[in-house]
C-alpha cells in the first residue's frame, strides 16, 4: 500500500506526517530547514519503498523543499493552503491546528484529491515570471520616485514639473533653479538624490526588458502574434499562467484569469458580474491586450463594437472581449506546449 508523507513547511521548520491508504498516520518528523533537509526527509522516507510526497504550498513556502524532493527522484503533489486547512477543519476544527495537524491534512488531501498537480521541474515559465515580478517592482518603484520628485518641484518652481515627467527633463528643471534659503537648497539636493534614483531606476528597467525580450525569443512563444501582445505582456502571461496543461479547458482557464464573468441574475433579470476571483496579474495582462486591441485596428475591435451595436454597455463589451481574448490566449499557449512537446519527441 502506497504510503502518503504530508509536509507543513515554513522559513525556519517543516513537518512531516506519514499516512496509510486509510489515513491513519504512521509516524511523523519535525526538521529545521537548512542544509539537513533534503537528507532527513529521505531517511525518514526509506522505510516506505512505496511512497509519495505531499508539499502543501509548493509553489510558496513550500517551493524550494518541493523542488529538491523532486531532483531526488521522489514523487511530489502540490497542495494548495486552502485545500489543507478545508480537510483539517473538517477533520477537527480550527482548535486542533498544528504544524503535525496541517501535515496530516496535507497528506489526507492529496490521497484523495485526484487532480491535484504533481510538482513538476522549474523551467523557463519561472524565469518569465521571475522577470515578470521584478520589472513590475521596478515599475512601482519608478512611479514613486516620480511622486517624490514632483512632491520637490511644487515647492521649487511655479507650476512645478510636467506629468510624465523623464529623467532628463527632471535634470534639466534643475539646473535652471536657484534656490533662496537654507530649505530651498535642501529641497534642490534631495532632487538631485532623487533624480540619481531616478536613472538608476530607468537602466534597471531597461535591462531587465532586454533579458525578458531575449527569454521571450528563447521561449518560442506565439503569444507575440496576438495584436496588443509584446514582449512584456508575454512574459506575464506565460510566467502566471504556468504549466497550461493543468487547466482542463480554456474555461477553466478564464475562471484562473479572473475574466470569466458571474452569473448574477434575480427573477426575470438576467445578468452576469465581473469576476474578482482569480490571478490578478494574469487579469491585468489579459486587460492591457485588450486596451491594445482597441486602439487599433483588430479582430477584437470588431468584435468590441458589435457588443455595443447588441445594446452592451461599454464595461459589458470589454469584459465580453477579455473573456475572447482568454480563449485566444489559451489556444496560443496550448499550441506552444504542443509544438515543444513535438520537438522533445
């Protein structure tokens, strides 16, 4: 009988709970994570030839140890933290928890959840979304500079600095300014401070699109072909997006992204609400596309203003078109896994 070993993890401890087929718990070990880890997961394991693992969060906490099980030749299934924490309270209540409760949970649902996704190696989805995650950091971080350096200019100069402000126009606002007083000219140095910020921030930026277009190229993806799709855009949707072969249909797939709309009718009302469920950053990419679409000349722009012509608000048709745009997406992603699947045979 296969054996299931569950496993709590966090950043300084993990547990781990072995079960039976019927649930009943074996034995169970508490271990530091460091170095040991990996080796006294493995020798606690050995006395079950037949086992699987169980990683509850191994996409989050839970990522590093899933990985290094799965380069050890042992078998890992993915447990999402909702999942676990549902069997434990129906298994006990929430007065119960505890990390070697949380790994029984664990252990309990992938025994009987059948589709719950094997932790599969890290490849270049990761490193998309990695790069993804960074460029969208370094965005925020620009965004705040700029409120700062505008904070700096209102109180430098009559009208202060234009909206979209640059770097080199920042510089030079500067120049031209002769600060009266102690606090004028503190206000001018930390402007300056500011402005170093500023570019240094800028060539981040432009660096790290340079590796998402080259990892993008290398990715092979179709995704660019859509109208409204760059490089960026890309990258977010193939790195949240993941392994596109654990989502069932392409349904399921706009319930992931968010942009599959809730049925929200009353009596002889009929109508559906926008979805706020889902992964927001893959909804947001999905929403830049369609942004994209309708500034130009394109299918879902035709498709936008016959919603319209049917009598949709305008919030109606650009959620319509963002639910295309996931089925859209889904078949390009699909076909891309088809075509590497075709060349590693």
């Amino acid at each position: 009988m296969d054996v299931m070993i569950g496993i709590d993890p966090h950043k300084s401890s993990h547990t781990a709970v072995a079960i039976d087929g019927h649930g009943e718990v074996l034995d169970q070990l508490r271990i530091a994570a460091d170095r040991r880890q990996l080796a006294l997961l493995l020798a606690f394991a050995d006395k079950w030839p037949r086992r699987r693992f169980a990683v509850e969060g191994a996409n989050g906490l839970g990522r590093l140890l899933a990985q290094q099980l799965l380069e050890a030749g042992e078998a890992v299934i993915d447990v999402p933290p909702t999942l676990s924490a549902r069997v434990r309270l129906l298994s006990g209540g929430s007065a119960r928890k505890t990390d070697a409760h949380d790994a029984r949970s664990t252990a309990i649902a992938a025994l009987h959840g059948a589709r719950l996704r094997m932790v599969a190696a890290e490849d270049l989805s990761v490193v998309l979304r990695l790069l993804s995650d960074r460029r969208d950091q370094l965005s925020r971080e620009r965004n705040r500079i700029v409120c700062r350096l505008h904070d700096q200019f209102r109180d430098l100069k009559e009208g202060g600095a234009k909206l979209n402000l640059t770097a080199d126009q920042a510089a030079r606002l500067l120049k031209g300014i002769r600060p009266a007083g102690l606090v004028a000219i503190q206000r001018r140095q930390l402007a300056r401070e500011l402005l170093a910020d500023l570019r240094r921030v800028d060539k981040q930026l432009a660096d790290i699109d340079q590796r998402i277009i080259e990892a993008v190229t290398a990715a092979k993806t179709t995704l660019t072909h859509i109208v409204g799709v760059g490089s960026v855009l890309a990258a977010t949707i193939i790195g949240h997006a993941g392994d596109i072969t654990r989502f069932a249909d392409r349904g399921h797939f706009a319930s992931y992204a968010g942009v599959a709309p809730i049925e929200a009718s009353s009596g002889d009302v009929r109508r559906h609400r926008l979805s706020r469920r889902g992964n927001r950053r893959l909804n947001a990419a999905i929403h830049m596309v369609a942004l994209g679409q309708l500034s130009h000349p394109s299918s879902g722009r035709d498709y936008y203003d016959r919603k319209l012509a049917e009598g949709k608000t305008r919030r109606e048709a650009l959620r319509a078109l963002k639910r295309q745009l996931a089925n859209v997406i889904w078949r390009h992603l699909v076909a891309d896994a088809d075509a590497v699947d075709l060349a590693a045979a």
